[in-house]
C-alpha cells in the first residue's frame, strides 16, 4: 500500500509511466515477433504457457498502440478519435487488469488515461464555446422569436450529436452554454422584462420565451436523447433558468416586494405547468418554495446579482465600455435616502476618511457640498431600463403629479430613521465605522455623491459600482445589510492600498486558486475512496473538501468557496458513479461497503447551499447508493416510481447484472427497464 501511494505524485507517475512504456516497448519489440508465431496446440500441455504469455502480450500491445494513438489524436485535435478511444479503452483496461493483476502498472496506465481525457475534455468545451460564438451569437436573438426558429441553430445541434457522438453528460454542457448565451440576451434586449408595480403584464411575454426555448430543445433534440436531456438536466436547467432570470425582474423597493409576489410571480405560474407537460421539472421542485420564499430571498439575491455582473467584468477580462459603465454606475441614484452622518473614524489610516488626515475627529466637509442635482425618490428603477433618460423624465413627472404622496413617503423616512441603530464595525486595524442618525448636529452626508468623493473615489472607479449595487440595502428591515452596508463603507475605504492589481487578484483567486486545488484534490484523494475498506478514505475526502472551503472562504468569500465546494463534490461523485458502473461483479459485502461509503460521503450535502441544484450528479449518487443497499424488489419499486431517471436502461441493467446473480426476477425487472 505504502508503493501505491508513493506513486500518486503526479511528478512520480509521469516518471513511472514513461519508464513502464519504455518496458512494454522493449519487452513487445524483442519478444512478440517470437512468441506470437508459435503454433498454438491447445491440447499440448507444454504449450499452453506459450499460449497465455502470447495472450498477455496481444492485450498490452492494444493497450500501448491505444496509448499512442490517443496521443496523436490529441496533438491533432481529433475529438471523434478522441470520443471512440475512450468508448472502448477503460473496458480493455478493466479487463487487462482483472486478468493479470498490477497495482502500480495499472495506476500509471489510470494517471495517463486521465491526463488524456483531461485533453479531450478541454478541446470540447472550446468547440462547444465556438460552435456558440459562431452559430448562436450572430442570429441578433432569433433563436428566441416566438413564431419561427433559425435554422442555423437546428443545424449546429444536429452536427454536435451526428459527428461528435456526443453522450448525454456533453449535452448538458452544451445546453448550459445555451442558456448562457441566449436567455441573458433576450434578458438585455427585452424592455417588457421591466418590474412596474401592480402590472403583472411585463411577465406573460418572458414566459413565453421560456416556453418557446424549451420547446425548441425538445423539438431538436435527436429521438434517442429526447427523453434522456429532460430526465437528467431538466430539474438542474430550471434552476439556472430561475437563477439568470427571475433576478432582472425584482422590485429595487421593499414596499413593492409583497406586490411583485402576489401578482407578478403569479404570472410565472402557467411556465411551471408547462415545464411539467415537457418532463423539465416535477410536480415537487422548488419553483413554489421559490415564490413562497420570494421576500426573504430578495435582497441578498439581488446582491448577489450586482456583485456577479462586477466580478465578471474582471474573471472575463472584459474591459469597462461606455455600456457596461452605464449600466453599473450610471444607475439612478438614492441620494434622497440621506442620513445625519456622525463621522467615520479610522486613526490608524493616514488619509483618514476624508483623504486629508489621520485625525479622529468627525468628517466634516470644509465647504458645503451641494448635489450635482438631488434625484427623484426612484430606488425601484435601476440598470434594466434601457433608455434612462426617458425614465427619469417620466419619474420627474410623477413625482410632480404626487406631491402629497412624496411627503408622506419622506415622513414615513424619517421614522425609519429614528428607529435605526448605530452601526459599528472594527477592521483589521482597529479602525471603525459608524452610521447614526442625528436630528441636531452633523453635517448631512449624501450616500451617492458626498461621501464617496471624501473618500477620494472617482465615479468611475469599478469598485464604486459595488458600493452602489450595495447602498440601497442600508435602509431595508434587515440588520444584516447594514452590516453589509458597514463593511462596504471599509472595503471602498482600503481596496486600492490592499489590491493593487484588480484583474491579477480576481484571476488569482477564480482560476489559478480553482485549478491548483483541483488538481490536488482529483489525484490525492479520489484513488484511496473505492479501496479503502475502513472508511477512512471517505473521512480524508470530507476533511479535504472541508478545508479547501475554508480556504477558499479565506481567500474569495462565500460565493467562490459555494463554486469550488460544488466542483469538488462533482468530482467526489462522478468518480465513485463512475467506478462503481464500471465493475463487472459486486459481491454482497463489497456492494454493503460501498453503500456505506456513499451513506458517509453525503454528508457533503450540507457543506453547500443547494446540492441537488449545484451539483448536477448528487441525485444520481444517492440513487446509486440506495441502489447498492436494495434488493431486486425495492429497487423495482424506485424503478416504478421514476425515481431512477438519472440512469439509461442500459445503466441500471448492467448494474443489476452486476449486483445479483442471474434468475427469472433478476431477468424479468431487467426486460421490463429496457421495455419501457
């Protein structure tokens, strides 16, 4: 055991491989020409060593020309040599290593098979983003009009799966590029997309949409994968579809929220009937928890929201255009939400929070300040109307139509105002931030303009977009966006000393971090979880994935460490799937153990916020493991119930077959899968 994992360094490996490639080499050049043309008489007991050495040889001489060839497929970029080597390699490997047993040759044979599929992997996620850049991006939104289709786009798909042979866990990627790609767009373009209070009409047309794209999938989809995309993506697809859209349409005023869910929401209701009608979502998915959950999810989602589209400006190295600038920064402003401001104290910053000194004293502007010009009390119009002119105009005029109602509204502020809290936080050196409301001194401080430009930031700073996207929060009923709010007052007041490098950081932190942690992960650990017999493997995983949490929590906060967690466990299922539908016999106590593993390894779920969303093959992991743990009948039962979707009729017979010997139940269920 102890040369087992010796062995899984990745530098040691490549030495081994190459040294055991070498070996075969030799050992074939020198050897084959004389054995494999000796006259086999399979009565003669003299001969029949001849016979099994001649037979070793043929195997390890498919398995090194296998090698070979995939090497020039991926120097060439051939993806369909590619896809057909890997169909009919890991069952000759499989097969080679059941009848002539060898740890390390069949590690190092695993470790160079994956850095190929590592190659493979790579060349179709860039084909797929080209087959999406040059098919989808130039039809101006067609493939989302509501009466025809373009043709281009049938005509991609049906090249992806005739040529590529792509197998459904490709198609997923695929599809997910897909909704990438046309629903924000049909989102930026769409102008019904906009929340107007109490008119629930701006929804029906989105959902429309919705409705068109899903059919056009299940329309061009090729008959064998009909039923298979649906039944393994469709629950994991609406979730995105929930996740990239819903956002847009959210009120920006609290007070509007209890209206946007009673009648907007509502008008999403026929879309959810129609996804159950196609087989993309069950009767019991989280589409109503989502509209019954609708306020208190709202802010943070609406964060969140904000703070990925300025992420992405730098992971994606997008430079900061007129556009994307109008769209971050130049929202309408909450310069009316003004508070008395007492002071930001930071004795230990030299500029102090004003840029001039270090003093403790309150900030105090030298010369009143006034605004370039106060904006109307419009916090529930922001980036998703697209000519903003034209809508600040028309809140000019309602806001001249309403007097009466605009001071009611400024009355109902100042009891909020009175009624908030002093706000404190402490920062690494001991500096400290504090919002108060003070009715008789102070110097009134407006949240959009004043006080950003004490702290010496331009309007065109990118992280003054995330000071924006954050502010409105200060005055929600929730106590932990002001400390939201709070700690963003210090993230704006020291992020150019801290970061120097805006883009270095982000790549830093999304990619490099990602991929070395990974990396480690997948050849570390993975290789002890299906042969550790004491479980201990399964424990190293959860600490590993624990740690790298941690880690990335550190490093990125809390949505980078839900990205790499989701990876992780990716990676932590998929392989054990893999695996497990890869052998060929389970003996009931090997079957026992592995169920056990399983058990033990779903403890991961409450590491993130939602596994069976962000971790597309969960469902089909624990399906495996009650599996491992049923009988033929129960497992009948869950076949019934439709509970095994996740899995071919291919896969789950070859599962059974594995599982339990062959009898007139075991057939019967077997026939009645692949029959139905």
């Amino acid at each position: 055991m102890a040369d087992v994992e010796e062995y899984q360094d990745s530098g040691a490996v490549k030495g081994r491989i190459q040294l055991v490639e070498a070996a075969i080499d030799d050992i074939l050049n020198n050897a084959l020409t004389a054995k494999l043309h000796v006259p086999a008489v399979e009565t003669s007991a003299h001969n029949e060593p001849e016979l099994i050495d001649s037979q070793l040889f043929n195997e390890l001489w498919v398995l090194n020309e296998c090698f070979k060839e995939a090497k020039i497929a991926l120097d060439n970029k051939d993806i369909v040599v590619l896809h057909n080597l890997f169909e009919r390699f890991r069952p000759k490997m499989e097969k080679f290593n059941e009848s002539y047993p060898n740890t390390l040759l069949y590690i190092d044979m695993s470790q160079k098979l994956d850095e190929y599929s590592q190659g493979y992997k790579t060349l179709l996620k860039n084909s797929y983003q080209k087959i999406v850049e040059i098919n989808f991006d130039s039809l101006n939104g067609g493939y989302f009009k509501f009466d025809k289709h373009a043709v281009s786009d049938a005509d991609a798909i049906s090249e992806l799966y005739s040529n590529w042979k792509t197998t459904i866990t490709e198609v997923g990627q695929f599809i997910d590029l897909l909704i990438d790609s046309k629903v924000s767009d049909v989102l930026v373009k769409d102008e019904s997309l906009v929340f107007v209070p109490g008119v629930p009409a701006s929804v029906p047309e989105f959902t429309k949409c919705l409705q068109t794209m899903l059919e056009y999938i299940d329309t061009h989809a090729p008959n064998n994968l009909r039923e298979a995309i649906p039944n393994r993506y469709g629950a994991h697809i609406t979730s995105q579809i929930l996740l990239k859209t819903i956002p847009r349409l959210y009120p920006e005023d609290i007070n509007q929220v209890s209206d946007f869910q009673e009648k907007s929401l509502a008008c999403l209701l026929p879309l959810k009937s129609k996804l159950i009608e196609l087989n993309w979502m069950k009767e019991n998915h989280a589409f109503d928890d989502f509209i019954k959950n609708f306020p208190s999810s709202w802010s943070e989602k609406r964060r969140l929201k904000y703070l990925g589209d300025l992420r992405s400006l730098y992971t994606n190295n997008t430079p900061i255009t007129e556009e994307s600038r109008r769209k971050l920064i130049s929202i309408p402003s909450v310069s009316t939400k003004t508070y008395k401001f007492a002071g930001l104290e930071d004795s230990s910053n030299p500029s102090g929070p004003s840029g001039s000194s270090g003093s403790s004293k309150p900030s105090e502007p030298s010369e009143p300040v006034e605004p370039e010009e106060p904006a109307e009390d419009t916090a529930d119009e922001w980036e998703w109307n697209e000519d903003e002119d034209e809508d600040e105009d028309e809140a000019e005029d309602e806001k001249k139509d309403n007097d009466n109602e605009i001071v009611k509204e400024n009355e109902e502020e100042k009891q909020e105002q009175k009624a908030e809290t002093v706000v404190e936080s402490s920062a690494i050196d001991e500096s400290s931030s504090s919002l108060k409301n003070n009715e008789d001194n102070g110097s009134v401080v407006n949240l959009y303009g004043e006080y950003v430009k004490e702290l010496g930031f331009s309007e065109k700073d990118p992280f003054f977009t995330l000071y924006r996207a954050i502010t409105p929060l200060s005055y929600t009923n929730s106590s932990s966006n002001l400390w939201i709010f709070s700690d963003t007052l210090y993230f704006l007041q020291h992020i150019n000393q801290e970061i120097p490098d805006l883009k270095e950081f982000a790549n830093s932190n999304l990619s490099e971090y990602v991929k070395q942690n990974v990396q480690e992960f997948q050849y570390d650990l993975l290789p002890h979880a299906m042969g550790d017999k004491n479980l201990t493997g399964a424990d190293n995983i959860i600490n590993r994935v624990l740690a790298i949490a941690h880690e990335a929590n550190d490093e990125g906060g809390e949505e980078l460490r839900e990205f790499v967690v989701c990876q992780l466990i990716e990676l932590v299922a998929f392989y054990i799937i893999n695996e497990v539908e890869g052998k060929r016999d389970i003996a009931a106590d090997e079957s026992s153990q592995l169920a056990e593993l399983i058990k033990k390894l779903e403890s991961l779920a409450v590491v993130v916020k939602d596994v069976n969303t962000s971790v597309p093959s969960w469902n089909k992991f624990q399906m495996l493991g009650q599996i491992l743990a049923s009988n033929l009948a129960n497992i009948g039962l869950l076949f019934e119930q439709n509970m095994l979707l996740d899995f071919s009729p291919q896969e789950l017979t070859s599962l059974i077959e594995s599982l339990f010997v062959d009898s007139a139940r075991r057939n019967k269920l077997t026939n009645e899968i692949l029959q139905h």
